[in-house]
C-alpha cells in the first residue's frame, strides 16, 4: 500500500480503480499561410463550434449542478467573444501570416500567463479557463470533438489537470472522485466537484503506473491510498456505508419544506467557514446560510486579507446560494482563534478579552475593510451581516453609524449594494438581559450557545478537564434562550440559534415550542433536522 498527501477539493470517501486520464494534447506547429483570410475565416467557423459545445454543456451543467455553477460554460462562451482576445487571434493570423491553430494557441498561452501573474486568487483561478477555451477552439479547426473518453466502469479519475468542461462531460454515475497534481481550490473545476459532492483531491503526486489499481480517496484527511491493505480497505468501506446511509436519508427529505405538522415554517440554515463548505450547504438543501464564520478567512493568511480578497469570497458565497439567506458573521478574532499578524496582546483571559467586535470597534480601519467587502457582494445575492460578541447597545448604535458611513461612500463612488439586513449574536449574558433593547435597534438574533453556555456557566469551552461540569441542557442556558425569542417577538424581529446546541436533535421539538423561527448548524445537521421539524407540533 503506497499513501499520498494532496489539497482537499470536496470532503467525501471514494474507493475504486483508477483510470488514468491522459489528454489528447493538441501538437500545435507554427505555419506560414499566403492566406490570411482564409485562416480568420477557419478560425470564425472553429470559434462558432466551440460556442455551441459550451451552449450544450451549460445545459448539461444546469441538470447536474445547477443554474449559479453552470454559469462558468456561458462565462467561457463569452470569453471566446471579448474583443480583445479575438483581437489578438485576428492580429497574429494577420501580422505573422500564420495559421489559425497557431495564433488561437499563443494567444490562449499569452492570457493564461497574464491571468496567472495577476495578484487576485479569483483571476489567478480564471487562467486555466482561457486555456480550456483556447484548447476546445483547437480541437474544432482540427475537426476534433474534446470529449473526454467514455468510460464503462466506475472509476477514480486521476490526471495532470481537469478543465471544467471535462469535469462536467464525465458521467456523473461513473465518476467515483478525482485527483490532480495540478489546479487550485478555487478554480472552476474544484467548485464543480464540490457542487456534484464528487470526492476530490489535488495538488498530488501522481503517476500514470497508477491506471487499473484500486485507491482510496479520503477527502477529509486530504489522503491517496494505492493499493490499500485489507485492514485500510475494510476501515474506509465501513466509512463509506455511514456517508452511503446519511445520503439515502438526504434523498428522502431533500426538497421538502421546513414546517411543522401544524403549518409552522422553520428558517433551516447551515453554518460554513469557508466557500468550499458551500456546496456541502446546497448539497444538504439547507434553505440558506445562517452563520459564515468570516475570520476563518483571516486565520489562513499571513497578512490581513484584502478588501478584493474578502470581496471575491463572499461574491462568490452569495452567488452560489443564488438569492438564498447569507448570514456573515464579522471577523471574530481572539480567544482560541488567535492571528499572529494581529499582534495582540498576550491576556490572563482572552475569552474575556480583547476579541470579535472589540477590535472591530477598535481598530475600525479592519471593520471597514471587512464591511466595505459585504456591502459590495450584497450586490450579488442575500446577505445579512451579524456582529459577534454584543454587551451593549451603545456598541450596536456604533456599528450601525460605520455601516452608514460605508453605503455613503459606496453610494458617493457609484457602486451597488443589496438590501443587508444587521443582526446581533446573543452570546454574552449581558447580551440575554438587555435583549429587549437590543431587538429595537437590529433585524434579527442569532443565539450563539457555544459562548452563551460558556459565559453563563463559567465554564471555559476549551477546558476539558471541565467537562464532567458542562451541561449544555443547563436549564439557565434554555431559560435565556426563551426569553431572548419572547424579547425578539415582542420588537418584532426574527431569533435564531446558530452555536452547536441547535443541532441537538434532543432540543429540536423544544426550540420550536419557544418559538425559534431559524436553526442554523452543521450542514450534515440539516437533515436529520427537518426529519423532526417536518413531525413535531408548534403549538
Ligand atoms: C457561538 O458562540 O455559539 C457561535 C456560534 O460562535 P463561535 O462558536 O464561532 O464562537
Ligand atoms: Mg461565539
């Protein structure tokens, strides 16, 4: 048994034989024509054939992953139309008196460069899509279809690199999980396979003595195993039949609403970290995001993350659950989630310290930044903004005035933004008994029970020697989240819960009697929980 290490794309098991895929490289010559026109000509008629496969396969797409993912193939037929890669094509025929293959190649060639040289991970990711274009307008001067070949098993997919076009063409019922060594998680390809919940690693070392043996993907650790052993083999079948169960009872409840036996409709919402967690979301069919845990953002990088960073991500985030909730949570650093280039102080207590909206308030330049980022991709989808660690309703007059100051400048510089509804996280005792204050000034709650029982039994969460003391069914903790429902009824607003206790399937029936109108937990949560919203009664 050989084990390798790669970059996980999409969190599942797969085990199967591998196929080795390798493509069919176009050998593209450089050669003199003494007729140019021809040659434009012979280029016009391959670019037509090219935009009708895309055409077909964003049909295809719109099936397997839908609308919001399938987009990538109308983008591609669209970058076939800019100007200025046309220009280029149209120059290089012309100028250098060639023929079409050759212009088409070295314009695809020159972009890709330029896209990978540029400082922004979303363009950076755009450079294998000009490739795939300029590859496909390659193989149609050459009378070649660019399918990716038929396979009659199922397998495990292992190649240099796989465009989007070839992910989407594959069978899906074939198409056990990939491996790459080459492409990035944010690339097109990686955002598909998430989508089509297709196991998937990249960044390997792979090798084509592989094709016809049997591997395993592990998604979660970010692990290959060639030839596993018997013992290997039998651990990760066992895996694979409990993701198997869980997916047959997503099949069952996938598509039905959120409502109770008596007609009560519960807002059932994921928690994420990250965009790769999106398709996990949708894969769930969890009706929106209620929880986006935005300083994970922070804690991958070695330098605060740009304004277009942010921007990028939650663009993308709100595009992708295409007019569906998105709830972000501003940036909550400090405490266990500790970055360096934050230069905090060492504290005697950080969960009691300087954390989450203490520094935002603080060091507002970093709040700005992080807010100008939401209220521009507010443009794109249904985002609300919550703001953690609330005591005050002085702080929450504040983080209302900053948003203001922001959508004017949005505004005065002529960039768009949505309606963003603003909401508080209830995690602070203080925060439960002024909460009556607090519901007049936002849009909604959202109860975080993992610092709401921390700070209420005093028992730190990262302790666990503590343990044996913690009880998350505390009646002061069910208690607070009554009253902290009956105080947002009375303004008139909505409460959630978004802390791990609202995946408790032993609270669900209980959280609906108070009244909880949102659940926001764990993607792998959503089932089963509407399994029970759908059979209790509110009332
Ligand atoms: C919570 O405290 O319940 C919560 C959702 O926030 P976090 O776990 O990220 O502190
Ligand atoms: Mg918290």
């Amino acid at each position: 048994m050989e084990q390798y290490v790669g970059k996980t794309i999409y969190n599942g098991i797969a085990i199967g034989r591998i196929w080795f895929y390798e493509k069919n490289q176009q050998q593209v010559k450089r050669v003199k024509t003494d007729n140019p026109k021809a040659e434009i000509a012979r280029y016009e008629k391959a670019k037509e054939i090219a935009i009708a496969q895309l055409n077909d396969l964003h049909n295809k797409a719109v099936t397997d992953v839908g609308e919001a993912n399938a987009m990538i193939f109308e983008v591609h037929a669209m970058m076939l139309e800019d100007a200025d890669y046309n220009d280029s094509v149209y120059n290089i025929i012309q100028t250098e008196s060639v023929n079409a293959e050759y212009a088409v190649a070295t314009t695809g060639d020159n972009f890709s460069v330029m896209f990978a040289q540029m400082d922004d991970d979303y363009f950076k990711a755009r450079s294998a899509d000009v490739k795939d274009i300029s590859e496909r307008v390659i193989a149609a001067l050459a009378g070649e279809d660019t399918r990716i070949g038929d396979v009659n098993e199922s397998v495990i997919v292992v190649a240099e690199d796989l465009a989007p076009s070839e992910t989407v063409q594959m069978d899906k019922s074939k198409l056990l999980g990939f491996v790459t060594r080459l492409g990035s998680s944010n690339s097109h390809t990686a955002i598909l396979a998430r989508t089509m919940n297709i196991p998937a690693l990249i960044g390997v070392d792979i090798d084509n003595s592989w094709n016809g043996k049997t591997a395993i993907i592990d998604g979660r650790k970010g692990l290959l195993f060639i030839e596993p052993d018997e013992v290997t083999l039998a651990a990760y079948e066992a895996e694979k039949k409990k993701d198997d169960d869980a997916k047959k009872l997503l099949k069952k409840l996938k598509g039905l609403p959120d409502v109770t036996k008596d007609g009560k409709e519960i807002k059932l919402y994921a928690n994420i970290g990250s965009v790769a967690d999106v398709a996990n979301v949708l894969g769930n069919d969890a009706a929106g995001i209620g929880l986006f845990r935005s300083e994970f953002l922070y804690l991958e990088k070695n330098s605060y993350p740009t304004e277009e960073e942010q921007f990028a991500v939650y663009k993308t985030v709100a595009q992708n659950m295409a007019g569906k909730k998105v709830v972000i949570r501003t940036m909550d650093i400090g405490a266990d989630k500790q970055v360096d280039y934050f230069n905090l102080d060492k504290e005697e207590n950080p969960a009691m310290g300087y954390r989450a909206i203490r520094i935002c308030l603080d060091r507002v330049d970093i709040f700005k930044t992080q807010l100008r980022a939401i209220y521009r991709a507010s443009a794109f989808g249904n985002i609300a903004i919550m703001f953690p660690m609330i005591i005050s309703v002085t702080e929450v007059i504040r983080i209302k005035e900053i948003c203001e100051e922001i959508k004017t400048e949005l505004k005065s510089n002529g960039i768009a933004y949505g309606d963003v509804e603003l909401g508080v996280m209830i995690e602070t005792p203080a925060a439960v008994m002024i909460a009556e204050e607090l519901a007049s000034q936002v849009d909604f709650f959202s109860i975080g029970t993992n610092d709401l029982t921390q700070y209420t039994l005093a028992i730190d969460r990262q302790n666990s020697k503590l343990d044996s003391f913690y009880d998350s069914h505390h009646p002061a903790v069910l208690r607070m989240i009554k009253q902290v429902v009956d105080s947002g009824h009375s303004a008139g607003i909505w409460v959630g819960i978004c802390g791990e206790l609202g995946a408790d399937t032993s609270l669900t029936e209980n959280f609906i009697k108070m009244g909880v109108d949102e659940l926001s937990v764990s993607p792998s949560f959503v089932l089963p929980i509407r399994k029970i919203i759908r059979n209790v009664k509110y009332a």
